[in-house]
C-alpha cells in the first residue's frame, strides 16, 4: 500500500464519450484479472 491506495482499488475515470466504449474498455480490463 502506497500513498493511501490500497491493492485491488479501481479508479474510473469517465469523460464524453460514447457509453458503449466505456462498457466495451471495462468489460476488456476485467477480462484482464
């Protein structure tokens, strides 16, 4: 643990854009662990 942050913390970060591509990069990054 650094700074504060502790392991397993998920940090989202939404801007304008299309709602399926933020779907489509979660769905992406949890396929990942």
């Amino acid at each position: 643990m650094q700074r504060g942050f502790k392991d397993g913390l998920v940090r989202l970060s939404v801007g304008i854009e299309n709602p399926d591509d933020i779907i489509a990069d979660l769905e992406q990054a949890l396929e990942q662990i």
